[in-house]
C-alpha cells in the first residue's frame, strides 16, 4: 500500500454542506428502504458528485445532487437535492474541508501568557498552573 493520503469518503460525506448530506443520504436510504419491503417495488438512490477547480488554486468545488425514488403501493415519489462545497486538495489528491498543512507561527517567549519581559512560562496541561523559567 502507498503512504501517500487518500480522501476518506466517509469523513468527507460527514463534512459536506454542513453534514446536511449525510443526514439526507441516511433519511433516503432509510426511507427507500421501508417502502421497498412495504410495498415490494424497486427503489432507487443516487448520489452524484462533480468536481471543478476553483479559480487557478488547489481547491475544488464539489457539487453533490442526491437523488432518489420511493416507491409508493400506486406509483413513486421522486425528490432530488443539491448543493456545492468548497474543498482543500492536499498532497496526493486528498479532499478535506480545511487545509492539511497549517504554518506553525513562533509567537516567541511569553506568547501563551502575554509577557513581555523575557521570562519565560509555560501552562502545566494537566493542572494549568502557570511555571515561570529563567
């Protein structure tokens, strides 16, 4: 297996349009489901998803349209969604919601504390007692 990163769909799914996605793709499936045992009809869903790059960077857009057909005892009821998130493409192609790589910032001595003057503290994670160092 490569070490390079791969997207994780289902993370991804969880992050799209809020996580509104994923609570409609549960809902439809579910549904679906039911109405295909009640009523013994086929039923269909369907997730569709494009990518187009967003201006000349390494982000995409991705629109997703969810679509799906509940089968009823006298026809079927047929309701789309859709919706467009913007993402991060990082190394290898890997789609998260935010960037991978954030630049660590040097704040320098005193930054977790405020001070100024030279001394440097440090906050016991644990406790938060506040140790100064000389």
């Amino acid at each position: 297996m490569s070490d390079i990163p791969k997207t994780d769909f289902a993370d991804l799914v969880g992050d799209l349009n809020g996580g509104v996605l994923e609570e409609q793709l549960n809902r439809a499936l579910s549904d679906v489901a039911a109405n295909v045992c009640t009523t013994g009809q086929r039923g269909e869903v369907v997730l569709t998803m494009k990518l187009k790059q967003i201006d000349d960077s390494s982000q995409v857009s991705l629109s997703h349209k969810l679509k799906y057909v509940l089968p009823k005892p006298r026809g079927k009821l047929m309701e789309e969604h859709e919706s467009a998130t913007p993402l991060h493409v990082g190394r290898g192609g890997k789609l998260t919601i935010y960037p991978n790589a954030q630049t660590r910032m040097d704040m320098g001595a005193g930054a977790a504390t405020g001070r100024t003057d030279g001394v440097r503290e440090s906050v016991d994670r644990t406790t938060g007692e506040i140790t100064s160092h000389k």
